[in-house]
C-alpha cells in the first residue's frame, strides 16, 4: 500500500513489540507494557492483535482470521483485508493451513500444531480488573501473587447461582505463576490453552498490554475441589455437520422459538461436511 | 436449509459506499473545500487538532470533513495518521512568555500590564440565532491596529506572584519528559506525563470534571489568573550548526489558574497552580484542564483525594476519546459466542431455581442450594478462608 | 534524537566486518521470528542465516540478533573479551542502539561463558515490573542438543537436553540461569549463538545436571 510499510507498523514500533514478546514468553502470563500504536482502526476492534500480528508477520506467512470461530464476520473480513492491502500475504480460512491465526473470542476447534502462532484480540487483559479496577493495585496483586480475591469472586458465584457464574475469559493460572485472562474465549477452548504446541499471544492494544503462553505450557482454569472447572455442553449437535463435540451457536429460525445449532468454527464445520459428504 | 451469513466482504464495501454518498450530500451544492472548512469552522480544527495532538490545520479540516463533522472520529483519523510520521526533531520549549498575542485576559486583576485584550470571543455575545447569516449576508472586515508590533510587553500574571513570593514557583528541574505517545502508561504518573494526557484529553470529560470539582467534589477555589491565545514561534536546535533556530508558529491557548494556597510549618502560604495548554484557539479546554491538573495535584499538595477529578489513574485512564469511543463501540461487533454461553447459563440456572423453588423445598435463587451449602461446610471453607479448597493457587 | 551522522565518519574499513542485513524489514522479520521461536521452545536449535559473511567473533545468529532487535531505544552492554573498537562502532553505525557501561542499565548484554561473571549486576526487573530486565546474549563454541544440562518447563514437552561446553565459564553461566527460579519472575533470560545456531533458555525454564552428570542423552526434538 502505497506510503506504508510492509505490515503497516513502522520497523521501530515492530522492533519494541518484538522485544516485548520475548519477554512475554520468557514470562509466561505476565502482562508486558508496551508503547501501544493509534491503528487504523478503533480500539476494541482488535488493535492489540493487529499490532502483533504486523510485527510477527513475514511475507510467506499464511494468515487466517477468525472472529466468533467464524472467518466471514465482518471484523474477520475487515481484518484480513487490511493484512491482505498492508502485506500482501496470502490468506486462508483453513486452520490447518495457516502459519498465523489471529483470532477474536475462540480458539479453533482443530487442534492446533507445533510452529503456528495464535494471536488473540484481548479488550482487557487485566483478570483482577472487575474486582480491583486500578491498575496499581492488580500490579502489586500480580507482584505479591495475591489471587485470593479471585476465588472469593468465583465462589461468590457459588454461594449466589450454585455455579461458577464466569462463561468466558474464564480466568487461568500459568505455570503456577500468573493469573491470566485468557480473552473473552468461552470457557469450553480454556482446555485447548493448556500444553498447546502452538503459541499463544494476546494483545490489548487500547491497554497497551501482551502477553503469551510458549507451547506446551501448563494452564490451569481456577476451581474449587467441590466445584470442579467443567465445560460447556449442548444437548444438542451441529445442525449442519452433525458434531456432538464443537461449541455451538444457536441460531433464531423463525418468530415462534424455533432455533437450530451450529458449528462457532466455520472452518471445521465445512471440513467435516466435506468428509461427510 | 440455514447457510452462515456469506459476503461480508461485499456489505462492507458498499457499506463505504453509502457512507461517501451521504458524506457528498445534495450534488446540486457545490462540496465542502477543506480550505472552507479551516477557514469558517477554525474552532473545530483547532479541536481536532488539539486532541489528536498533531498540528496541521490542513489535515485537521480534511478529517473533519471526511468524518462528516463528527469530532470523535476526526480526531480518531488525525491520530491515526500522526502515529505513521517519523519523529525528525525535538522542540526547544515553547515561550508562551513571548506569545504574538490575539486574546488575553485576567480575572485577577482589573488592569495588567500590557492590558486586557478580549481579542475574537463569543464571550459577550448574546446567544441570539443570526438570521442574517442564514441568508448569506456579507460580512464587514475586522479593522486591524496599525500598532501591534508596538504593542507593550505583557509579562505573566503568575510571574507578577512570584516576584512577591505569592505563588508557587514552578522550577525546570531539566529532566526528561515522559512521552506518552511512545511510552505505555505507569501509573502513578508524573505531572509532566499527566499534563500531556490531559492535552489530549476530550474536551466534553475534561469540562465535566473540571465543573466537578467547582461543586465540590475535590473543590480547589480557582482564579483564572491569566488566558492567553496567540501565535507561538517553534524552535529546534540544530546540532550540526550550534544554533536554534525558528521552525515555524503554531496557534495556543494558554491557561493559568491560581488556585488556593498551601502552606506547613516550615513553609509560608502560597497560591498553587493549575495548568492547560492546547492547541489552536481552545479556550474552554485549557480552562478545564487547569482545573482538573490542579484537582489531580491534591495527594502532592496534602488535600484529602475525595472526587472524582482528583484520582488520578481514574481521570487518565478515561481521558482519552479514541480509546473510549473504540472500546463502547466495540460492543457493536459480533458477541455470538460469549452471548451463548452466557445464554446457556443463564438456562441452566433458571431451570435449576425452577426444581428448587417448587413449594415443598422453598428455595431461591438469592439463597445458596441446600447441595452448595453442603459442600462449603463439608471443605470446612468459611466465606474468609477459602483457599484452603482452591485449585490453582 | 541520536544522530548517526557522526558515528560514519572512519568506519568505512572496520564496518566492512560487519554486514548489514540485506533486506532490513524482510531479515530482520525472519531473525526475529526464529529468536522468538527459540524463547518459546527452551533450547530448540534455531537456524539464522540473515546474510553472507561472517562477523568477527559473535557468530551469524547473535549478529542477526543483534540487528534484528537493536535501535535507538535498546542499551547493550559488551563484555570485555568481545569489546572492540569496530564491534563499537558497526552496531552503533547499523541499529543506532546505545552502548552502556553500566550492565544494570542494558537491554542486552554481549558476552561470552569465559568472561561471564555471576557478580556481574545485570537488571532482573523488579516484581511489579519483571520485564525490565537484561538479556544475554552469550557467543558459545558449541550449541548442541545432545548430553548436557536436563531443560523442563514452558515450552518443553517433556524434557530437552542442551550442551554449551563444560568450560568452568559454561558451568557457572548455566548454575546462574538455573537460579532464575527462585528468584522468578525476575531473572534474565540468555540467547546462545554459535555461528549460524542459536537457542534460549528463558528465566521460566528448570535446568538439571550438567555435562558430566550421568544420565543417558535422549533427544527430545
């Protein structure tokens, strides 16, 4: 594109990202600062993994963007195209293809392999934030590892619902070290997070934070011994693929409470139906 | 047979060709110049300007058109295109003191040297709606005085305090300013670094807690001891040549707020000070930034932090428009997912409150289940010793 | 703002040593990406070979490194057996990266196992800021994944074994990594080069043994 660099990011501002990713993942669950960028696009929609992926990206890289599991939303299309016109790569939506996946909300329900890079958009990557909102203070929580408040939040819930009342960015404990925000991900992919062999980056680019989880990493999702971390689950499969095992959105069919379930992850649900048939 | 929503794409592009149709408007009127625009709506250039924190007229006026006059994303584009530039030179710090002054005034002192100069202000008129500008009329020139260049010297208002010892004196003390457009943000913040979030900051926040602090939420009995708008030289030092030399003048507005004094034991009452500077012809801005920056000194200056406009971290962190207007309008984009598992949840619960809550067993939701009550008592976990049974930790 | 006019002036015959990357957004975008993969997966060989040529000393990898991630924003600070005039002078002519004497005070430190001193200060960050710490960059004669210290921990499936020599100078090195443990999350994560190789061991990683220990190598790759 003319006037812009490859990727977008001038190589100074790849430079202090790239630098800051080396110590996420020597850190892992640790929220590295670092000098955000104004994108060309609002913050919220995805700037922090943007930024990552502009300063990651080569040009043999093969990206996929997903936004809900889905690769034809319209911030996935949006986001693609912009890689598409700053770098010229080439795009797929096939998980299994793809050297980069930048995603928002969901990790893919293919397992993912050794040397893809997953690169999350995360609106507030502080996990403590809703009960401590100030930022000095969730610091010196991480700092003194001070996460009792996040299970009396949790158990809250348990003394309030008879459940853990948290469905998404369910929060998870990093190599024993760091409580982590895994982004709003229901909690069914937190699983997927633990001994990936991709690598896992999270940018919040409003936040001005990163953070990575290395491959084969032990994360944990916070529990109690009575209510152990579960799950979701649907009585019902994939209406078009039929799968009994992917995490399912539920579309409104007519005005008179009909609704079907389908596949989140477009990529896997076309796949199966392409073994199917 | 349900098919995923398809063409994405397609509906975005011809979403943006909507949007410059509406932008274009009646092709019967002659389209906006920039020019126009920079000309007859300076004050919102100047606002654009100020918070995107780029000064360039031009660009300013071109994204005020582009964003169909909505300031928010005008100021959003600016900033995103200053993000782009390379930093060629630092700046030498600009002398409001030597100001090629247009307005000027103090609420402190009826007469000053170098005079009271009310300069193009909406100040006195009468908000009456101009019928005559409705109908095109033409508009007499501004006579010009012959003698500005004359014109006496008109030091500081504070400068005047501080010869008596009256107001805090505010000393370079030579170190290197944060910047706040590289460097994520480290709170506790310094003023220098404060100072340059609230020059950025919305004019519409920064006015609101500002007006705060004059209801009494963190009240800091303020004087406007001195406005001033005009034209600044900009200097760099070139190091090759030894030399500073001037790079340009740019449009500010200045403001001193003489706030209500301090004092201990071992040092005497003085006045303290709040700050506003921005770019362009930005009056009220500057008014409200001074008052927040005084609001946001209490912890330095030993006052009990009690509102709003004095916590700092909650003041700067929200200050800021295009971080704030992005992540609301984020909430636009899809949530399917975390939608439906908040929906399944909410299923559950609701079927589980329903089996409870037949007569016989008398259950709400607002009480824990007889089960949960159980097995909290069985872990022996009281509501204050809870990690005991904890996973993870 | 640094000027790097100044540095130009009499490096022509030294700066010769020292390539530049050929392709400075596309290279340094490749070395990057091999460090990073390096960090992630403790004691993975990498292979960098940004461009042709062999700078004195450091090795392809580290130089790439340096290059890769240097500029006006990064201190480095060089140890003694690898400080020379024309090392000087190329890194600063190429990244514009500010050399330091103070090793608290370096983004990355130029080093080698025989000059390694466990005294040295180099910054571990601080528990609120763990970040902010020095990374080594350390120039190894060899670098293999065969008998040798025992790596587990992030980015290790099981177990990896890694080999930087036996010299007294490895020994201590590797002893100063392995207590990055306790004093996790401060500590300092190193960068071994050896020619076109390059590996990490990051301060989340758990070292065991050494090269004399017993154990029979097993290749975890």
């Amino acid at each position: 594109m003319n006037g812009y660099n490859f990727a977008y990011l001038d190589e100074q501002t790849k430079r202090m990202i790239r630098r800051g990713l080396l110590k996420a993942v020597a850190i892992p669950g640790y929220q590295v600062p670092f000098g955000g960028r104004e994108m060309p696009m609002p913050y919220g929609w995805g700037t922090g993994g943007v930024q990552l992926t502009a300063s990651i990206l080569g040009a043999d890289d093969i990206l996929k963007v997903i936004d809900q599991g889905a690769d034809d939303t319209t911030n996935a299309v949006s986001i693609r195209h912009f890689f598409q016109r700053v770098a010229g790569v080439e795009t797929t939506t096939a998980t299994i293809a793809a050297d980069v996946i930048q995603t928002r909300h969901r990790i893919p329900e293919t397992p993912l392999r050794s040397g893809q890079i997953l690169v999350f958009q995360v609106p507030i990557p502080e996990p403590l934030r809703f009960i401590e909102p100030s930022e000095q203070e969730t610091r010196l929580m991480h700092a003194l590892e001070e996460y009792g408040v996040m299970h009396v939040k949790l158990y809250e819930d348990i003394a309030r619902y008879g459940h853990i009342a948290t469905t998404y960015a369910y929060p998870v404990k990093v190599d024993d070290r760091y409580v982590m925000d895994p982004s709003p991900i229901p909690k069914f992919d937190n699983p997927k997070l633990n001994d990936s062999p991709a690598l896992m980056l999270f940018g919040a680019g409003r936040e001005k934070r990163l953070y990575a989880i290395p491959p084969y990493t032990r994360v944990e999702s916070l529990d109690f011994e009575d209510h152990p971390f579960e799950i979701q689950s649907w009585e019902e499969n994939c209406a078009l693929c039929g799968s009994d095992h992917s995490y399912l959105d539920e579309v409104i069919t007519d005005d008179k409470g009909g609704r079907m379930f389908v596949c989140s992850d477009t990529d896997y649900c076309q796949t199966r139906r392409g073994e199917v048939a | 047979m349900y098919v995923a929503v398809k063409g994405g794409e397609q509906a975005i592009a011809n979403a943006h060709r909507w949007l410059a149709d509406r932008r274009r408007g009646d092709r019967q009127r002659p389209e906006l110049e920039v020019a126009q625009i920079g000309d007859q709506l300076r004050l919102a250039v100047d606002r654009v300007m100020s918070e995107a924190s780029l000064y360039d007229p031009e660009l300013a006026a071109l994204a005020f058109k582009q964003a169909s006059g909505d300031l928010t994303e005008a100021v959003f584009l600016l900033r995103a295109y200053r993000t782009t530039l390379p930093r060629l030179a630092i700046s030498e710090p600009l002398n409001t003191g030597d100001m090629r002054l247009e307005r000027r005034i103090s609420a402190t002192y009826k007469d000053i040297p170098g005079g009271q100069i009310l300069g193009p202000t909406y100040d006195y008129t009468h908000r009456l709606l101009d019928f005559l500008q409705l109908a095109g009329a033409d508009v007499p020139p501004a006579e010009v005085r012959e003698d500005v260049s004359e014109a006496e010297p008109a030091p500081g208002i504070l400068d005047l305090l501080d010869d008596e010892g009256l107001v805090e004196r505010e000393i370079d003390d030579g170190a290197e300013p944060a910047d706040i457009t590289r460097d994520p943000p480290d709170y506790p913040m310094d003023r220098a670094a404060r100072l340059q979030m609230l020059a950025r900051g919305d004019e519409g926040y920064l006015l609101a807690l500002g007006y705060s602090t004059q209801r009494g939420y963190g009240r800091n009995h303020p004087f406007a001891g001195e406005i001033r708008l005009g034209q600044v030289e900009v200097e760099i030092h070139v190091d090759e040549w030894d030399e500073t030399i001037c790079v340009g003048e740019i449009a500010l507005s200045e403001c001193q707020m003489i706030n209500q004094f301090g004092g201990t034991r071992e040092a005497a009452p003085k006045f303290t000070r709040g700050y506003g500077l921005a770019f362009g012809h930005n009056e009220r801005k500057t008014m409200a930034m001074a008052l927040v920056d005084r609001a946001l000194r209490a912890e330095e200056l030993g006052e009990p932090v009690i509102g709003p406009a004095q916590q700092a971290e909650f003041v700067l962190a929200h200050a800021d428009s295009v971080d704030a207007s992005g992540f609301v309008s984020h909430l636009k984009l899809p949530h399917y997912v975390d939608f439906q598992s908040e929906l399944d949840l909410l299923r559950r619960l609701r079927r589980e409150h329903a089996r409870n809550s037949s007569p016989d067993l008398g259950e709400s939701l607002d009480r824990p289940s007889t089960e949960e009550e159980t097995s909290a008592r069985k872990s022996g976990q009281g509501k204050h010793d809870r990690e005991s049974g904890v996973h993870g930790l | 703002m640094e000027n790097r006019m100044t540095t130009e002036k009499d490096t022509s015959l030294d700066l010769a040593a020292w390539p530049a990357l050929a392709d400075p957004i596309h290279d340094s975008q490749r070395c990057f990406r091999q460090v990073l993969g390096a960090l992630s997966e403790p004691g993975k060989r990498q292979t960098l070979t940004p461009f042709q040529g062999s700078p004195p000393h450091l090795g392809v990898a580290l130089w790439g490194t340096l290059l890769a991630l240097c500029d006006l924003e990064t201190r480095v600070w060089i140890g003694a057996d690898l400080d020379s005039a024309s090392l000087r002078q190329a890194l600063t002519f190429h990244t514009g990266a500010r050399l330091v004497d103070d090793p608290a005070l370096a983004d990355f430190a130029l080093l080698t196992p025989e000059s390694f001193d466990p005294a040295t200060p180099f910054a571990m960050g601080s528990d609120i800021y763990p970040d902010r710490s020095t990374t080594l960059l350390v120039v190894v004669e060899t670098l293999v994944n065969q008998l040798g210290w025992r790596l587990s921990g992030p980015g290790i499936a099981e177990s990896r074994d890694l080999n930087i020599g036996d010299s007294a100078g490895c020994q201590a090195l590797m002893k100063r990594l392995g207590a990055n443990r306790a004093s996790f999350p401060c500590g300092i994560d190193a960068i071994f080069g050896a020619g076109d190789q390059l590996a990490a061991i990051p301060r989340s990683t758990r070292i065991a043994g050494g090269p004399s220990r017993p154990t029979a190598a097993t290749e975890v790759n």
